[in-house]
C-alpha cells in the first residue's frame, strides 16, 4: 500500500476547500447551537442561499462578483428574517422543524422547472462567474509536496479560504467575550432569568440567527466559486447533518473547535477512503466482503461508528465542555 499517497491526499483534504467550507458552516452553527441553544436544522439552506445569490447575480443580471458577494450577505440576512420572526418566540423545537423545512424549500425552488431560465433547474449554474477572482490567482502552478497536493485554483481557494475563515474566528472571538456574547451564553442556559432583568431576548436570538445564518452563506459563496457551479442537490439536509458533525466532533461553544472538527473530519474521511480502496485493490480485502464500488458507503460506516463511540464515551466532542451541550427545548 502507498502510505504516502495515502498521507498526502489526507493532509490535502484536512486542509482543503471542503474544510473550509464546512468549517464555515460549522462557525455559524456554533454561533446558533453553541453559544445561543437555537435548533437550527437549516444551514444548508443558508450556504444555498449565499452560493445561488453570488452566481445568480453574476451570470443571469450581469452583476460583477464583488457586488454579488455584498448581496448574498443580504440575502441571507433576509433569509434568517424570515425565518426568525415567526418563530424565535416559540419552543426551540419549532425553530428546528421551520428551518429544516425552510432549507428544503429553497432547495426545491432551485430544482424547480419553473425558474430554470435563472435557477438552473436540477443541472444548477455552471459557468464563470468566479472568473474575477481566479483572475487575481498568482499562482500558475500549483502545489505538489510528498504530503501536499493543490490545484493553482484549489491553492488560490485555500489560502483566501483559510484567511476569510481566520476572519471569522477573530470576529467570533471578539464577540463571544463581549457583554453581548455573555448575554447570548446565559440566553442558552436560562432566558427566563436573561429576560427578568431586562433583557430583549428575543432580538439577541434574531441577531445571533442573522450572524450565524451569514457566515453560513460564506461557506455556500466559497462552495460555487471553488466549484465555478452549483447544484440544488449539493445543499441538501445532509450538509446540515455534516456541519452539526464536525460542531461536535470539535466540541459545541468553542471557537476554534468547529475549524479543528472539519480537520479531523476531513482528515478522517480521506484517509479511510484512500486506506480502503487500496486494501480492495491489492486484495488485501476480498472482493466478497467489500468492492471498489462500495467503499464510499463503507467510509461513511465506519467513520460514523467511529463518531458514535465519541458520542458515548465523550458527547461534548474533542474540546468541548458536557454543559455546553445543555439545552431547554421550552425556549
């Protein structure tokens, strides 16, 4: 077996754009599960809104990229508006059935035959509309190391990538440890006593829903660009699923342990993937048992089982804390 290979394509990805992507998605869903208790099943539908607004704009309305950018960031705002203001002051439990729906909705409606002139339709957007910014890319080849490998696009993607997700983080930091984070942290843990001195609990949850919901869409902007195309099938309940993974894996409520937990995810993915498909290759693994054909169900088996043993023997995740993961369902 090519251990190095192996080694290579697993460090790329624990590094890679999928990293970044759901290390974004994550980041927003930390600021919602995490830090405020909000049941968010939709994120997917906020990284759907922020990928079909960028390449929409560009290639149907003739909008350069960096105004798209702006407005998908609008648009998600909107998006968690409308799904916020019916709902923020209901049980957690019906904010959680509202956005898994909304999310699904936004993915039919890109599917939709109806708007298949802007939307795409099922085959989605393909085309250029990251060509402004693969036009500022300086580097005409990319990066080939024994435990590295990067595309010149994919090696423009992740350096930006890393350097909007280091953004974000500080952004995250500086507030999580402000009097308004604080208010959010004691949101989770009791509004009942947040709201008896005071406090507007209902819009610290709007603007904690907005927050998360826009780093989300950074996530579904750096997903069109590093792919040039988007697809409604790719934002399905299964990214959300995915992003609340890699929250847990890290650990709920810590900054930097959504980025640590899309590491080890993506990390261990590959890496099972790779060990897998080269075992099935060189016979190491009969055919009977598994097949090249199965091994990306497989993957995803044992990695799940792997997260179910974390779960048991450790449910706040890597760095987290077992009272972080407290959550009332009246709130």
């Amino acid at each position: 077996m090519d251990f190095l290979f192996i080694i290579q394509q697993s460090l790329s990805s624990a590094i890679g754009v999928n990293t970044i992507i759901f290390a974004l998605a994550a980041i927003g869903l930390n600021m919602h599960f995490g830090y405020t208790g909000l049941l968010n099943f939709g994120q997917a539908g906020f990284l759907a809104v922020g990928a079909y607004t960028t390449a929409v704009l560009v290639v149907s309305f003739d909008f350069s990229l960096w105004a798209a950018l702006g407005m998908s960031i609008l648009a998600s705002v909107l998006f968690a508006l409308l799904l916020g203001v019916p709902t923020l002051r209901l049980r957690a439990d019906y904010l959680a059935i509202v956005t898994i729906a909304a999310a699904e909705i936004v993915r039919q409606i890109a599917r939709s035959a109806t708007f298949n002139d802007t939307l795409g339709g099922s085959d989605g957007i393909t085309g250029k509309f990251g060509k402004a910014y693969f036009d500022l890319n300086p580097f005409k080849e990319g990066l080939e190391t024994p435990i590295l490998r990067f595309s010149p696009n994919d090696l423009w993607v992740v350096i930006t990538g890393w350097l909007l997700v280091a953004a974000v983080l500080g952004f995250m930091w500086l507030i999580v440890n402000s009097p308004w984070g604080r208010v959010l942290k004691a949101i989770r843990e009791d509004e009942e006593a947040v709201r008896s001195i005071g406090k507007n609990v209902y819009l610290y949850k709007m603007q904690s829903l907005i927050l998360g919901g826009v780093i989300g869409s950074l996530g579904g902007a750096v997903y069109a660009l590093s792919r040039q195309s988007v697809q409604p099938d790719n934002y399905s309940t299964f990214l959300t699923f995915f992003a609340y993974t890699v929250l847990i894996l890290g650990g709920a409520a810590r900054v930097f342990s959504p980025v640590i937990g899309s590491m080890i995810f993506w990390f261990l993915l590959v890496f099972v993937e790779q060990v897998l498909r080269q075992a099935v290759a060189e016979n190491y693994i009969p055919d009977w048992l598994i097949n090249a054909n199965q091994v990306s169900q497989v993957r995803f088996m044992l990695v799940g089982l792997g997260l179910m043993l974390l779960m048991v023997f450790r449910p706040q995740g890597i760095f987290g804390d077992k009272k972080e993961l407290a959550l009332d369902a009246r709130a």
